[in-house]
C-alpha cells in the first residue's frame, strides 16, 4: 500500500465506522439501557475485534472462504441467527430499574466474537482491503486494521454517549420499550443485504 492512500484509507474507515450498522445500533441501545461505563467492554470488544478481523482477511483468511463456499453459508446463517437473538434481546430490554439485576451490555469477548458474523464488518472490512491493500501483505494489513481500529475509538464512543444522553429521556417506561422496539427493528433492517444476497 501506499502512503498516498493513506488519508483515502482514514476517510473511508472514518465514514464507513461512523454510519448506522449493527455495531452502532447495539451501542446506541447500550448507553441508552446500561450507560456509558458499563459499555466500555462492548466498545473494545467491536474497535479490537472488527480491527483483528480486518488484518486477518487482509493476510488471507479471505481465500479460505473462496475455497469453501459451503462455510459462507454458514457464516451468513450464523449471521443471521445472531441478528435476530440481539434483536430480540434489544426489544425485551427492561427499563434500568426493572433490569438492573439481570440485564447487562455485551461483554469484551461478545463483541469481538460478534464482529465475525457482522455483516457489515464484513463488507467493510473487505472493500477496504481489497481498495487499499490488495495483495499487499500483512504490513498493509497491519496499515487498514489500524485505521479502522483508530476510526472506531470515535464511532464506539460518540454512539455510546448519544445513546446515553438519551437515557434521561428514557426514563419513562413507556419511551424505552419504544426506544428498544425500534432499536430492535433497525437492526433486522440490517439484514436486508444478507437477505438479498
């Protein structure tokens, strides 16, 4: 890869962490249900994970799944399967007080684990490399994983501290389970690409 490429690279990792997808959705609906610290573990888990991902499709990982059509399926199955668990999981959220003993965010490992069967993890994390590090080795590799690792520290964050600034409005009851309802159908939305596919 070349350096010339490199604020084309940021710019894209930026835009492409910043807009609505599942990562988000669930962030937002986490600040909003558990509040910021206690989403910290979530949001490491999506910047660290979705960044290992990105450098392991870059050095090649990307030819096991060209070689194995059958596994796709799979992954995109499993894809599925999770979307709708989380979905579901988001839309019978309880309101904090009710919740509190029993509710909690996604853990580290979670949300790293998740960034596998992220579909547009995916589709990010390979329009990126094969734009910006095709064929390059693991350096390059190293080079986008990194750019996206530093866009998701502001992504994670801001979606986060939005979702948690809408916690005091929230608070009645009856706007969370709406909040969550609709939080929940988003991210289904996020499966029309998979669907289609």
């Amino acid at each position: 890869m070349t350096y010339e490429l490199l604020p084309a690279l940021i710019g894209f990792a930026f835009v492409s962490t910043m807009t609505p997808g599942p990562n988000n959705l669930m962030l937002l609906a986490s600040g909003a249900n558990f509040g910021f610290l206690r989403t910290v573990p979530h949001m490491l888990g999506i910047g660290i994970g979705f960044a290992l991902m990105v450098f392991l499709v870059g050095v090649g990982l990307m030819q096991v799944f060209v070689a194995l059509p059958p596994l796709r399926m799979v992954m995109q199955a499993l894809s599925i399967a999770f979307l709708l668990y989380l979905a579901w999981k988001i839309a019978t959220a309880a309101p904090p007080a009710e919740g509190a003993a029993t509710g909690r965010p996604l853990t580290f490992l979670q949300a790293a684990a998740f960034q596998w069967v992220n579909p547009k993890a995916w589709a990010m994390g390979m329009a990126a490399v094969t734009t910006y590090a095709p064929g390059s080795g693991a350096w390059a590799a190293l080079v986008v994983a990194s750019a996206f690792a530093f866009s998701s520290l502001f992504s994670t964050t801001g979606w986060t501290a939005l979702g948690q600034q809408l916690r005091r409005w929230l608070s009645r009851p009856g706007r969370l389970r709406a909040f969550n309802l609709t939080m929940a159908l988003l991210l289904l939305a996020t499966l029309y690409p998979i669907l289609l596919g």
